[in-house]
C-alpha cells in the first residue's frame, strides 16, 4: 500500500528509528579529516571573516563620513 502524501504532495518524513538508522549509517561511513583538510577549511574559514569584516569596517566608515559624525 503506497504512503499517502501531505497537502504539498510530499511523502511523510521517517519515524524517529529511521532516522536514528540513518545517523548510525553515517556514523560509520565517516572518516577523521587529514590534517590538510582541516588547516585548509581553517584557512577558508578565517579568510571568510576577514572579508565580512573589512566589508563591514568599510561600509561603517562610508556612513561615518557621509553622516558626518
């Protein structure tokens, strides 16, 4: 017997035990990351904020001087 679907047409989302199965599937699939994949996500990560930060620096300067504060 097929599942019925919600008002969207979407399937029902799995019991709680699915998606414990589906953590535990992942768990075990999982591998520790190198020590390059970890300082390269690190590195992304940092110059990421650097650049929000600056952008952000950059646009609360821009107001400064155009408020004139």
């Amino acid at each position: 017997m097929p599942r019925k679907r919600d008002q969207r047409g979407k399937q029902p989302t799995k019991s709680r035990s699915g998606l414990w199965d589906y953590i535990v599937q992942t768990l075990k699939v999982a591998e520790k990351p190198s020590w390059e994949e970890v300082w390269s996500t690190f590195k992304v990560t940092v110059t990421g904020f650097l650049i929000v930060g600056v952008i952000g620096f950059l646009f609360q300067l821009a107001a400064l001087y155009l408020v004139g504060g």
